[in-house]
C-alpha cells in the first residue's frame, strides 16, 4: 500500500472538516440565522418598503475567502449589503409589479428539505418526496377543477411552467418543423412576455402569432379571436394554441375563459391559461365566482411565490393529459435503467414531466406552510385582498382629479391623475417617483393603449387595510406637492 497517497487523502479529510460542523457549531449557527430572521422582520413594520440610495460596493470583502469565516461576519454582510436597499418584497408596503411575500413556514420547509437533501427528481430516490409532490399536484388540480389524474409539476416559477405546458401543448398539437410557419398562436395584447420567450425557446418563435386587441375591461376580446381564427382556417393556416391570462400583470383582469374555453373546443385548439398571479384566487370564494371557465383549460401555470405568498422559487404546472405532459419530456438513459418503475404506484417521475432531471425537493416549502396555517387562512388572505382592491378602488373614486382604469378583476388597482395642466403621462411619471423618494410604499406602472397607469397590486400577505390607506395618503399628498411646484 502506498503510505503517502493515504496520508494525503486523510490530510485531506482534515483540512475539509469545516463542511461538516458539529452540533455545537450547527445549533450556535442557527441560532445567529434565527436572530438575523428575528430582527429583520421586526424592522420589517417601520423599514421602508423602497431604498434606493446610492451603495457603496466593497467587492472584496463579499468574496469567499480561504479560511473559515464566522457567521456573525457573514451575516452583517448581508443585513449591510442585502437586506437594505432595492425593494422590500416582504414588507406589505410593496404594492410594485407583483409582489411576493415569503412565508416564514415555507423557509422552515425549505430548509428542513435541504438538510435531508432528498431527491425528489425520481420516484424510486425518494418515494416520499415524490409522492408528497403528487399529492400537492393532485390538491390544486382540485383547486382548479381539473381531474385528480392531471400531470402536474412543482416548477421553480411561472415562466418555466410556461414553458412546460407550452412544450406539452406543442407536441400534443404534433407542431413540427414542416408545419410550424403555418401554424397560429393567439395570444392577447397583455398576455405575459415570458409567454413569448417559450414560444420562442420552445422552438416556435416562428410561428404566425396573432395578437388580439383587449376591451374595455383589458381582456381579451374573445370576438375579435373568434374571427381571427376562422380567417385564418379560411387561408389555410393552423390555428392551434389560445394563451389565456388568469390575471394579467398590468391590470389584474381575467380573459374571458368560458369564451375562450368554447372557441378553442370548437376550433381545436389547444387552451393554455397563464394564471400565475390569478389563478389561486380560486381560494376564495370571490375569486372562484371571476376565475369561471378556467377548469376548461387544457394547462395551466399558478405561482405560489405570488398569490400563496411564499418566497420565491415556487411555480406550479398543471396539463390536464399527463400523457402530453410526460410525452414532451421523457427521456432514457442507460444509467438511469434501475430508477424505472421501483417508486409510487401510478406515479410518474417529476423529471420526466419537467425539463429538469434533479431539483430541489420544493413540496416541503408549500406543504409545510397548508399543513401549519392551515388553508382557511390562505383562504382569507386572499379574500382580503380582493376586498382591499375594491376599497382602494373607491377610495380613488372619491377623490377629484383622478382616473381610473377598469374595476379591478383581482387585486390590482390601476389609476392616474390628471392635471389641470401639463400632459397626463408625464405628470404621472412624476408621482410614480416621487412615492419613490418617500419610500415607504413600493408602486409600479404600466403604459396601456398609451396611457400610463399607477399600480396598486395587492398581494403581499402582510398588506392590510392600514398599507392601503398608507399608500391612498401617500399618493394624495404628492399629487398636492406636485401640482403647487408646478
Ligand atoms: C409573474 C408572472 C409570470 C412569470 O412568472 P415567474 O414566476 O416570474 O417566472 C407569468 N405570467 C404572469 C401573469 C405573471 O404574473
């Protein structure tokens, strides 16, 4: 035997001991991880929702270095350099884009799967994971509507899930590269961009795509699809995929989906519905009553990092024929062989249904937060906020000077004001900072048909009915300042 190369491996073995501290180490640690968690979200009431002061970046000191560093360093590296500047996604004062949240049951979820490290890729690794998974899969295609026997998968968000329903729909459709630039996608004027960015990832970018004009309510016009569709049957072309929005980011409304529903039965096409931000909705019962006809999509993608308020990494996928779902994503490897068929009955490896083959164990992080708050809560949570838009939504109405987009669908709020003089838009782009300057609430914009609109979007868990008269008086009190300086 060769003295030196065991001395080495075990010298080597030493010099490696960091990676595994003991219990002492591992408890002291997270008791700093939990402090550092503590004084975060105490502060989390009275931080501002938005920093964007100036930074200075210390690059060498935010590098790894050699030897081992102590936890109370790393951790005041990041209450310095992280945890205070952008836009405080915790915060219930975040009311920009869609907001997330990040229930603290679901970070205990994740880190109890990360310390088990389970493979949750293949059901044979971990039956457990896997099942957990399915099960998950199975409780939201009861959400939804959809037949317990829906494919499904945990994604790390929507536009993955996107992507996955889009694949499935693509091979489902028989889209090939001899019919691919006859062949239709409609989608509408606000359907998400990261549609788009699947279609064209998927291969499909050169696909003829229809854009279909909104109403007055900013969805789609189910109307001008149905001509569109029949037009281009007339001229010989494919029509074979409808994107639907659940909720579409720049005003919260909600296609019309037993409409669209009906054209995509009658024509033959494929229904995807995007309800990344709006289909949990279906939670509640006021949610359940506008998110109508969605059960008859053939797929469709919701994102618990949004509207079940759990930190980021959670998407989830459901096609309604798990056969379409499986069959665009299945594969073989000859090391893989033994994997096969040893997991949970009837279930279909998660890496097999996804483009991902290993994955972290992401039902823990929306089981363990169900199990422990409970769904009713959930329930009401959301409910909330629907009832929150619609009180921000008169709020605005009462006072003069102000325009507002459509009644809101969902939770997000659209409005702008106009000014006795000046133009609109510009004006608007004004007050939009100005919140910002302050602060304390995080609002976004979008520009529809040329008018550009202030956001309310009401997401955030921790938003209540104190945030949104925070914002009104916010809102209020700058358009005032504004208009004097002007
Ligand atoms: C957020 C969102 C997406 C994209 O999802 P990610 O989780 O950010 O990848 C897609 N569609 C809609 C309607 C969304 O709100």
């Amino acid at each position: 035997m060769n003295k030196s190369l065991t001395d080495r491996i075990r010298t080597l073995q030493t010099a490696s001991a960091a990676l595994e501290p003991d219990s002492l180490v591992r408890r002291a640690a997270f008791e700093q991880v939990a402090r550092h968690s503590e004084s975060f979200l105490d502060e989390l009431a009275t931080r501002k929702a938005y920093i964007s002061e100036q930074h200075h970046w210390d690059w060498i000191n935010g590098q790894p270095g050699e030897e081992p560093g102590s936890m109370a360093a790393a951790l005041d590296w990041v209450k310095a350099n992280v945890d205070r500047n952008g836009i405080d996604t915790a915060s219930g004062r975040d009311l920009g884009y869609i907001p997330g949240g990040g229930q603290y049951f679901s970070a205990l979820g994740d880190y109890i799967a990360d310390v088990s490290n389970r493979y949750s890729g293949v059901a044979y690794a971990s039956p457990g994971a896997t099942y957990l998974e399915k099960s998950l899969i199975r409780w939201f295609a009861g959400v939804i509507g959809f037949p317990e026997d829906t494919g499904g998968d945990l994604t790390s968000g929507g536009s993955i899930a996107n992507l996955i329903a889009i694949v499935s729909a693509r091979d489902a459709k028989e889209i090939q590269p001899d019919n691919i630039s006859r062949s239709v996608v409609y989608l509408g004027v606000l359907t998400h961009h990261c549609v788009d960015k699947a279609l064209r990832i998927a291969g499909l970018g050169c696909c003829e795509k229809r854009i279909i004009p909104i109403d007055t309510f900013y969805r789609m016009d189910a109307g001008a699809l149905e001509k569109a569709i029949i037009a281009d049957r007339k001229a010989g072309l494919n029509p074979w995929l409808v994107i639907a929005s659940a909720g579409n980011v720049d005003a919260g409304a909600i296609d019309p989906l037993p409409e669209i529903a009906c054209l995509a039965q009658k024509h033959g096409l494929w229904m995807h519905t995007d309800g990344a931000y709006g289909a949990l909705f279906m939670l509640c019962e006021t949610g359940r009553a506008r998110l109508k006809g969605i059960e008859q999509s053939d797929s469709i993608v919701m994102d618990p990092h949004k509207t079940l308020f759990l930190p980021y990494g959670s998407g989830i996928v459901l096609v309604k024929s798990e056969a379409a779902q499986h069959r665009a994503h299945a594969y073989d490897a000859a090391y893989l062989a033994d994997t096969k068929n040893s997991g949970v009955e009837n279930v279909l490896d998660p890496s097999s249904l996804s483009p991902e083959l290993t994955r972290p164990f992401r039902g823990m992080r929306l089981w363990l937060p169900l199990k422990l708050a409970g769904v009713s809560a959930f329930r009401s949570a959301l409910e909330e906020k629907l009832l929150l838009a619609q009180y921000a939504y008169q709020k605005l109405a009462e006072v003069s000077g102000f325009e507002l987009g459509p009644k809101p669908d969902l939770s997000v709020v659209t409005f702008r004001y106009i000014p006795e003089y000046g133009d609109a838009n510009e004006f608007n782009i004004r007050l939009l900072d100005a919140t910002r300057d302050d602060g304390r609430i995080f609002l976004s914009s979008t520009t529809v048909n040329g008018k550009m609109w202030i956001r309310f979007a009401i997401v955030v868990f921790r938003t209540h009915l104190d945030d949104i008269d925070l914002a009104l008086d916010i809102v209020t009190h700058e358009v005032k300042r504004l208009e004097k300086t002007d």
